[in-house]
C-alpha cells in the first residue's frame, strides 16, 4: 500500500472515530430521557425557565392544579424545576385541561445561549403515574398530534417570552 493510501485510511479512521464519539457523547448526555421530542431555543436556561413562569402566568389555564394524587394513594404537587441541587435537568408541567392530561417538559443547556427544551411524556389525568412517552407508547399519528398541539399551545409562546427576558 503506497503512502498516499495509508493516509487516506488513517483519516478516514479518524473521522469515523471522532463521528462516533460525537455521538456517544449526545446519547450519553440525552440517556435519561431518550425519548423526548426535543427542540432548540436561542436562549439559555434562566431565560426559558423564567420564559415558562411568564407563560404560565399569562396562561393560568396551563398551570397543573395543586392538589394531585401520586404514587402510593398521597396527595402532592409536581414542581417545576431541578428535583435536587445536583440535578442537570430542569423539569417543567403543563396541564390541558380540557383533554385532562400532564404534559412533562424538561431542558438542558446546550451552550450559554441555547437550550434544548424538550416535550417527554403525557400523564392521563390527575393521578400521577401513567406517564406515556411521547415518541415511544403512541402510535406515529397520535405522537405527531400530540407535538403538534404542544408546538402550537405551548412552544411557540415559550420561544418568544425566550427572546424576551
């Protein structure tokens, strides 16, 4: 083999190594919730968690009602934002009220001016627990529905509070 040859295979090995870290990187980092329809916002964190306080300020409608039956028969609240001081997550609810269903959000830095916010899963009424992943335990047809109607109730209200703050 000529020298010419070789380097060609050494970057072509190069490059199939780095594409594969790349994207070992990105599944690793979205592991928790491989199953989120995701979306980017010009925005950093603050700006779209504060972007979804403004949101459901002006759209009480959408905020999940206090009182919710969980897991084991309590009553108890789901509470937008990390579950812990070492939380990467940053975790957000919806409620549709007519449809009666919990929408799960949750976002990620991407960098310190975007931010992936994600649509995960939709819970079917107030009893928490049977959380539905929204691009694994529905029909392709139901799935699109259900983004499509996010998209429009909420994401895009999101995106331009996001440009706001």
């Amino acid at each position: 083999m000529s020298r010419q040859t070789q380097w060609i295979v050494y970057i072509v090995i190069a490059a199939v190594l780095i594409f594969s870290f790349y994207k070992l990187v990105n599944v690793a980092t979205s592991v928790s919730y491989p199953y989120g329809e995701e979306y980017r916002i010009d925005a950093n964190t603050t700006e779209v968690a504060n972007a979804i306080n403004s949101f459901k300020k002006l759209h009480p409608e959408y905020v999940v009602p206090d009182s919710l039956t969980m897991p084991g028969g309590k009553r108890g609240q789901l509470l937008d934002g990390p579950r812990g001081k070492d939380d990467y997550w940053y975790h957000a609810y919806f409620y549709y009220s007519k449809e009666n269903q919990i929408i799960k959000t949750w976002m990620k830095p991407i960098d310190s001016s975007h931010t992936t916010f994600a649509f995960d899963a939709v819970n079917d009424g107030l009893k928490v627990g049977n959380w539905r992943g929204v691009n694994k335990d529905y029909t392709e047809a139901e799935g699109e529905l259900l983004k499509e109607t996010f998209e429009n109730r909420i994401l895009k209200e999101v995106k331009r509070l996001s440009r706001e703050h």
